[in-house]
C-alpha cells in the first residue's frame, strides 16, 4: 500500500461503504473495489449486446460505473477490450475553428469517426494476441507516429494543430493496406489531412475484425464516450450540435457499418438525461434514436410503492452489498441476511416508514445519493446501527452536497443568475407551506427570468423532481417515482398543491437554523 509504513498501524474500525466517483472506485488502490460490489442490476450488458448503443440516466445513476466496470473485467479477460473517449479531454469547437482557419473544412462528425476508429485500431493492434505477430506492426507504427493526434487533448490541441495542422504521417498505414488488404493506397503523399483517411481506416478495420482470427477467438471491442456533459451549455449550439453528431455517428458507425459487417464492436455513449430530454426535444432524428437505442437506469420500482418486501428492491440490493462488504473490511459483524439492520437502528421510530424508506425519500434513488449520505462513516466517529438523530445528522450534511449537485446539474441549461432566482423561488416555496401551483408561478414571475416561460421553468424543476404535486398529506406524485411500465406520465399538475423534495427541505431547514 502507498504510505502504508505511514499508515497507522491499529485496526480500522471506519466504515467506508464506497465512493461517489465511479473511478475512484475502478483504482488499484480503492478501498471499495468496483468489481468487488457492481451488479448489471438493469441488465446493460444484455441491451447493449443487442441494438442498443445508448446509455441514459441522471447524474449519480451509475454510467460511469457501468462503463469502469466493464473496463476492469476486460482486463482480465482475453476477448473482450474496452477503451474511452472522454469529452473533458477534447474541445471540438477549437479544434473546428482552428481546421476553418486553416483552410480544411471539416466537420465534427469527421472528428468523432477519427477517434472511434483510431480507438478501436489501438485495442487490436496493441492486445496481447496481436503483440506476438508483426502482421500488425505498421498499424502500431502508425498509431506511434500519429499519438498526439489519437490521444487527443485539451492542453495539446493548440500546440499540435498550429504547429503541425491536420496532416498525419500515412506510410506505416500505407504499408499495412499494401500487404495485407492487398489494395492500392489511394493517397501518394507521405501525410495527409486526418479525415481523407476515414474510408481506409474503415478498410483496415473491416479486415482485422472479419479474419479468421478474430472469429475464432470470439474477441468483443467496446468504446465508451462518457462526461459529454462536460461544457454543455444549451446556450451554445455548438455544444449542442457536438452531442447530436456524436449520436448520429455512432448510429451509422454501429448500424451500417459493424453491424452490417458483422464486426464484434461497439461505440456506447454515456448520456445524461436531461442532455438527452433536451436534444431529443430539439431534434426529431434523436428522439426516434433515443427510443429505439436507448438504454436507461432508473433505480426507482414500483415496488416501493406498494410495499413489498424492500430488500428486493435493486437500491436496497445495491447498498446492502457495500454494507457487508465494508463491515467485512472494518472486521465488525454484520447482519448477513438483512445488512440494513447492522447499519441503522431499525427499531427507531420513522414515522410510519421504514428506516431505509425514511432515508430513500430524502434521495433522488440513486447509488451517489447513498454513497454520499453514508460518507461520514468514514471518520470513525459515528457508533453502528445509527440511531435516527445520527440518520438525520447524516442527512443534514448529505443535503448540501446534494444541492451543490443540482446547482452544477443546471449550470448546462441556466446562467449564474437565472440559478440564484431559481433558489430565491424554491426558497420561497419553501417557506410557504401552502404554496400552491398560482402561489409559485408568481414567485416566479416576480424573480422575472428573462426570456423563459414561468411555468417552463417551474415544470422543469419537476421534472428534475426538486418539487412535486401534493394532493394531500400522504398523496403526492415525484417525478422519479412515476410507474416504469409507463402506465402513468407525471407532469406537474397546476390544480395541486406544491411540495419540495425532502433532501431540499433539510437543506432550508439547515439554512434557515444557521
């Protein structure tokens, strides 16, 4: 262990049941190993096996840890090789610009087909199998001589293509198509712009991923683009169009060209699904994709609703399974058969609720919302089963990284501005505890949102189920728990009454007390 002279030389009796990040998680060093407790609870290894290609859900659902998962089980595996594109590392729009200004006229989707491709050549030509035979050295070769512009990022965008534009060096793929696809090169120069190269890097692949080879070793090649929501901003169409030519990209690449040809590959997009609600909205080609090759996670089951038994239900499954395994590791006994109770005081009186429903409803039902609430742990200081003012101390704290989530979450569709009123509002909301549908449209008005509709933006607060419709004490319809067979569609409706999400109420209640 890194420090572990360092480390302190006594048990750990600190509970640590995961981290919020995905990839913190997926590190050699974590102390709560993704492989160690990931379950497909919603069955995406099946879907995306099949058409789809999308993978939707709201920030903290699990995409990133579905797709980190997959990376660490490829890694022991001899078929199956997996590699990212993350959009945190690429600027489009300056790569375009600079393309422009450079006399090449390009467009993004040329970008997204480069990197797909180049991507998949590397996981083939550098796996293991393929490291022992020279049949694939020009296509390393290639890959070496054009590195800067495969991996491509941010902070060498500006150096490489200013000082060495869009032209990479083509001979060792020259070689390649000569000798083993046994075809003329159409491109006689020693380099040439990176998007005159698409057709034949699309013949190579062909190739490989056809042959013998490859068929007979059942080899699977996966390429995640995630963290697309990095720099969107419905205020720029160009962000906008980056999403929505990656989308069709990776329609055709997956369609018509993989599919058709039988190659055992795919390019997945990790998507969030306000981005997606927002995209599909503006553009009717996306919304067809969306519903034919869409994928989601949502943790919410009716279930919950009717009471069933709650240790069935997939987050209940999900927590209880970090549960023992951090009580394992913190060498404490644990309750195997129902984990929950060796965590929570489940005698405590929760008012007519379970102790897990209780914290369920200050959540928004995903895997971040748990792992946050129950960070505290982590400091030692806390005894177990917690009791309910322990519960509720956690939820205090959990309730401002939960808002400070949902501020970041609506930076892509708001200004600075626009957020601060919409806060003034739920504020104000609030503080009214028989705020009707009338009562909050005119707080909204009154912040006065300049060029957007009252009722638009206070639908989207409920469709981001920050607020609900109340019907009464016990009867009020969230988004996030509408019936997953689709039975019912939640909107807000402007004949109830408004209620604020309960994570949210902690979170004014802390600042009204401070």
């Amino acid at each position: 262990m890194l420090f572990g002279n360092l480390a302190r030389g006594t048990k750990n009796r600190r509970l640590f049941l995961g981290a919020p990040e995905a990839e913190a998680e997926a590190l050699e060093q974590s102390r709560m190993k993704l492989t160690d407790v990931y379950e497909d609870w919603h069955d995406l290894f099946n879907q995306l096996s099949h058409e789809k290609f999308i993978v939707i859900g709201r920030k903290g659902a699990g995409k990133s840890a579905f797709a980190q998962f997959a990376y660490a089980k490829s890694l022991g595996m001899s078929n199956l090789f997996v590699d990212f594109v993350k959009q945190d590392r690429i600027n489009l729009e300056e790569l375009v610009q600079i393309g422009n200004e450079k006399g090449h006229d390009f467009e993004k989707e040329s970008i997204f087909k480069w990197l797909i491709y180049t991507h998949l050549i590397r996981l083939f030509s550098e796996s293991e199998a393929a490291k022992d035979s020279n049949d694939f050295e020009q296509l390393r070769q290639f890959l070496r001589k054009n590195t800067g512009f495969v991996d491509i990022t941010e902070t060498d965008l500006v150096e490489i293509t200013q000082n060495k534009g869009f032209e990479v060096n083509v001979e060792p793929l020259k070689r390649f198509y000569r000798q083993k696809i046994k075809k003329e090169f159409s491109i006689k120069s020693q380099k040439a712009v990176f998007y005159k190269l698409l057709p034949h890097l699309e013949e190579v692949i062909k190739s490989v991923l056809t042959s013998r080879f490859e068929l007979d070793n059942e080899n699977s090649y996966v390429i995640f683009f995630d963290d697309l929501d990095v720099g969107f901003d419905i205020n720029n169409r160009s962000s906008v169009d980056s999403i929505v030519s990656l989308l069709r990209v990776a329609k055709y690449i997956n369609n018509d060209f993989f599919s058709k040809n039988k190659i055992k590959a795919k390019a997945v997009i990790l998507l969030r699904d306000d981005v997606e609600k927002y995209v599909g909205d503006k553009y009717p080609d996306t919304a067809k994709m969306m519903a034919s090759y869409a994928a989601p996670i949502k943790w919410y089951q009716d279930d919950f609703q009717r009471g069933d038994n709650e240790s069935d239900l997939n987050i209940r499954k999900f927590i209880d399974l970090r549960i023992r395994k951090a009580f394992e590791k913190a060498e404490l006994p644990c309750n195997q058969s129902d984990p929950w109770k060796s965590l929570v005081d489940t005698t405590d009186n929760y008012q007519q609720k379970s102790s897990f429903k209780y914290v369920l409803d200050h959540t928004l039902f995903r895997p971040r919302d748990l792992l946050l609430l129950f960070l505290p742990l982590e400091s030692g200081e806390s005894s177990v089963p917690l009791s309910k003012q322990q519960v509720n101390d956690f939820i205090g704290t959990y309730a401002s990284q939960l808002v400070k989530e949902f501020r970041s979450e609506i930076s892509s569709f708001y200004s600075d501005k626009e957020v601060s009123k919409i806060f003034k509002v739920l504020r104000k909301i609030h503080n009214d505890i028989d705020c009707n549908y009338e009562c909050a449209i005119k707080y909204m008005n009154d912040a006065e949102f300049e060029g957007k509709d009252s009722s638009d933006v206070l639908e989207d607060l409920f469709e981001r189920s920050i607020i609900g419709s109340k019907y009464s004490s016990s009867n009020f319809k969230f988004k996030y728990r509408e019936p997953l067979d689709g039975s019912e569609i939640y909107s807000l409706d402007p004949d109830a009454d408004i209620v604020m999400h309960y994570g949210f109420r902690a979170y004014f209640n802390n600042q009204r007390r401070n």
